[in-house]
C-alpha cells in the first residue's frame, strides 16, 4: 500500500515535470523524492500520511519564507562593522523565528504521529540534504570528468591533450 501512494506522488510530479522549465522540473523531481524519501523513513500509514503531508508542507514553507528572510545586500568584505552588525542580529533573529516554528510545528505534528517518528523525521531531513549534497558533488565531479575529455570520432572519449 505505501509502494502504491509512494508511486502515485512519484508519477504526479513527474506528469507535472514536462509542462515546465527545466528549474522547476529538476525542484519538482527533487521534491518527489524527499517525499518518497521521508514516507519510507517514517513508515508512515496512509492515515498518518493524510493528516500529516499538509501540516508537514506548511511547517515547509513557512521555514523556506524565514529562511530567504536574511540575505546579504554587499560582500562581508565591503560592510562597515555597523552593517555587520546588523546582519549578524538578523540572523539571530532569523534563527529565533526557526526555533519557534519548529516548536509550534513539534506541537501540531504531535497530534498525528508519534514523538519517534518526529525524532526519525527530523533525522531524515538531515539524511536526505547529506544524500542531495553528496549526489551534487558526484554530478559535479562527472561534469569536470566529462570537460577534461574530448570525443574521438566514434563518440570515445580522449584524454584533453591541453
């Protein structure tokens, strides 16, 4: 029954994917898979799934909202101490309002699913931004690969005699 849900969610984000640009194609796959990644970790039924997927996307969204809060208007090296200063305050700031979401959240969440399974969701957050991170670089590390090689005629790659 989870496969069946988790595949759902998959292929609704995927239909969604042609009809768009390529930026929201890509935030598009990478959401369906932080969903699928999340619902596996916590096991989730498909009763808590229903109750807790919109809180969830709220507690989300508020946090991407604080989060894109605090920006740098110029590089640190050309601030004055008085708007280093102020951006280190923001940021305090900004910090201050994750903790209270987070807390607020910590309460609503609760009455949907256990505090272990809020405990694994946290762990899972983590888990999948080290897994997107890791994926990042490997793409990164085959991008740089891929440049350093020019194709032979018959598409073989040749080392760059550079």
């Amino acid at each position: 029954m989870k496969q069946i849900f988790f595949i759902l969610i998959a292929l609704s984000f995927s239909v969604d994917a042609f009809t768009q640009p390529n930026g929201d194609r890509i935030k598009n796959r990478v959401e369906a898979r932080r969903i699928g990644f999340i619902t596996q970790r916590l096991n989730l039924s498909p009763e808590e799934s229903q109750q807790f997927w919109p809180i969830y996307n709220q507690y989300t969204e508020k946090m991407k909202q604080i989060r894109t809060s605090v920006k740098l208007d110029k590089p640190l090296e050309d601030m004055s101490d008085a708007d280093a200063e102020k951006l280190i305050m923001s940021e305090m700031d900004k910090q201050s309002r994750e903790l209270e979401l987070r807390k607020e959240y910590y309460q609503k969440l609760k009455k949907v699913i256990s505090p272990k399974k809020i405990a694994k969701l946290y762990k899972a957050e983590r888990d999948f931004k080290a897994e997107m991170l890791k994926q990042l670089h490997e793409i990164k590390q085959m991008k740089q690969n891929r440049q350093g090689q020019m194709p032979n005629r018959q598409g073989n790659p040749l080392p760059n005699k550079n």
